[in-house]
C-alpha cells in the first residue's frame, strides 16, 4: 500500500464508519497489538547475546537460546519463556530465509616497503575470488595498511597502492568495480602496535571485506 | 555594473541555498538489498521503489513487503535484517563513522516480521543500537532476535 492510499483509507474508515451508522466497516482481530520479541543464537558462531524489551510499565531481559516474550502495548512485559524450536520456524521461518550471507574478512600481507605480496597471500587471491562469487551482489571494502618505517604521508600512499593493487587483481577476476570501495589507513591503524620506524610483517597489509 | 552586481548576488543566494541541497541529495548508503522475491519495495520521501537485489538503503528509508515478499539488506557495519511477508520497517537512524562523527542504529518495526542480526555498531557501541516496535523499545547486546509486531 503506498502513502497517499493510506491516506486516503485514514479518511475513508471513519466517514464509513459514520455513514453505516457506527458499523464497524472492518473485522479488529481478537488479539491486541503486541509484539513477540525472540533471541536466538548467533547463526555463524552459536552464541547467545543479549536482549532488553521495554515499555513504559516495565522492561525484561532475554538472556537465554529462544528466550520469548511478548509485549503488549502499556503492559508490563512478561517475563521471559523459551519458544519452542519447531514454533521459531513455524512464525519466522520466512524472516530467518531472507537473512543475507555472514559478510568475511580476509587479510593479505606484504613484502616490505613494497605493493608485492608475500608468496603466502598470492596464493589465498582464488579462495577470496570463489567466495566473492558466493555473493549475489557482493560489497567489498579494501583498505591498505603499512607498518611504521616511513613518513606518514608515504605510508598513505603505499597502503592505497597496496588496496589498488587488491581492487583491480579483483576486478580483472570479473568483480564489477562499482562494487568495490578503495581506501587507506596508512600506518595508523596497526594490528600490532608498534613504536615507529619499527619494520612489522603483520602491519604491512590489505584488509578485504566482503559482503 | 548594478545588474552585473544583483547578478553576482542571486548567484550567491543559489550556490549558498543549493549547496546544502547537493549535500544532502548525495548521502552515504547504509546498506544494499541483497535479497529480494515478491512483492517488495524501498518507500524513499514517500515514493516507493522497487526492492531489487544491488539496491541501496539510505537513512530514513522504509522497506515493505506483500504477502508473498521477502526482503534482506546488509548494512555497511555488517549488521542484516530481512523482512518476512505483510511486513514494514524504517530506518530511522544509521551513523557508521566510528573514528570521526560516531555510531547509531535505529530501527522502528511497523508491522510483520523481522529478523536481525548485530554489526559493528553493537559491538563498538551497544547502547546506540535501538529496534523499537509499537508497544516496546529493544536494546541490544548482540546478536541474532526475530521480532513479530502484530497490529490489530
């Protein structure tokens, strides 16, 4: 239903109402408005988080797998019960099926002071291009990183030809460019923190996103 | 020189009245639909828009589906929500710019079926994850909830 439809059935329900003589024109289901609020565990790694459902009456936390409730508007909200496994499909089946591929996170690593990649990384470009290709309409981020040797304006610029380097190996697989975000950190964002002018593999790298 | 000098100044009222408008025509994305089947559409200033996969989300946005849709977007914090069928929500807020202006996510739940996934934001930031439905407000310390509104 667009906007101004609804517009219109927000002029049309009370003048019917009026001309059929206090009539309701439509059915009001017997169940007051509410919501069922259900935590599940993590589908990539298991875990179960955390959930506070609050209103004005009252607030209580989830905190178990499949912990429900359901909160009526201006009721207190009833304290949390599991909801059966089989249920959880049964209502929210056809939610849970529309939920996107987990995004991943790929690191590439570099030889020193260099946009070559180390031999070790070269090797991991087709496992990254299988798994974009999983993606219907993949987003990928790409962001280079270097360790502290070098001025901070030098490091920008080696990280973004590191990223560029990553971006076009991606595209020339196939991967639509517009699809593809390019950036630097420089050396500012370490994975290991270091003191500067100090040489570290682990920093001199490209971050991949993929989602 | 006086109409050349009024010239001057009306261009100056355009650039300064429509420079913000330019700003904001060209917002960050938050998201992008990665699945979509039936009916499904992008409500943007009240237009609505079909819900394609590759389509962008932007803040303040609402999506919506018929009987027969199903919807799933992945926003730029690596969150993901998808709608079931009969179902509508709306991006009231999405601010992910953690080293300069913050973090935000807030969702209202309108009718239906939602199910959500946590990002980066809850974990940089859980108080700033808000998912709000007609009769509750939900705070999120991670991870994956499905919530169903039913309005009468």
């Amino acid at each position: 239903m667009n906007g101004r439809r609804r517009v219109a059935w927000l002029l049309v329900v009370p003048a019917l109402a009026v001309s059929c003589g206090g009539r309701r024109p439509v059915a009001v289901p017997a169940q007051p408005s509410g919501s069922l609020v259900v935590l599940l565990p993590d589908p990539d790694d298991g875990s179960v988080g955390r959930v506070s459902a609050s209103n004005a009456a009252g607030a209580v936390e989830l905190s178990a797998a499949r912990d429900a409730t359901r909160v009526a508007t201006g009721q207190t909200p009833p304290a949390p019960a599991p909801l059966d496994a089989a249920e959880v499909t049964r209502i929210f089946g056809d939610a849970l099926a529309g939920l996107p591929r987990a995004p991943r996170h790929f690191s590439l690593f570099f030889q020193f002071d260099s946009d070559e990649l180390t031999d070790e990384s070269r090797r991991l470009l087709p496992e990254i291009r299988t798994v974009i290709g999983e993606y219907v309409v993949p987003d990928v981020v790409v962001v280079g990183h270097t360790d502290t040797m070098g001025t901070n304006a030098g490091n920008y610029q080696l990280g973004l030809r590191r990223a560029t380097i990553i971006r076009d190996l991606l595209v020339s697989g196939g991967l639509d460019a517009s699809l593809v975000e390019v950036a630097s950190h420089g050396e500012a964002d370490p994975v290991v923190r270091t003191p500067d002018e100090t040489r570290e593999a682990r920093n001199r790298r490209v971050e991949i996103e993929v989602k | 020189m006086h109409t050349r000098g009024c010239c001057a100044v009306a261009l100056a009222l355009v650039v300064a009245w429509t420079s913000p408008a330019i700003g904001q025509q060209a917002p960050a994305a938050a998201g992008r639909i990665k699945i979509a089947s039936g009916a499904t559409s992008i409500v943007r200033q009240g237009v609505a828009l079909p819900a394609k996969p590759g389509e962008l989300v932007f803040e303040a946005d609402s999506l919506r589906t018929g009987g027969d849709g199903r919807l799933g977007v992945t926003l730029k914090d690596d969150s993901r929500i998808s709608l079931g069928p009969n179902s509508e929500v709306r991006l009231d807020r999405f601010l992910f710019a953690p080293a300069t202006d913050g973090v935000g996510f807030g969702l209202t739940i309108l009718r239906g079926l939602l199910a959500y996934i946590s990002g980066r934001i809850a974990k940089l930031s859980p108080d700033a994850v808000r998912l709000e439905t007609p009769s509750a407000i939900l705070g999120v310390r991670g991870t994956h909830l499905v919530i169903r509104v039913d309005t009468p």
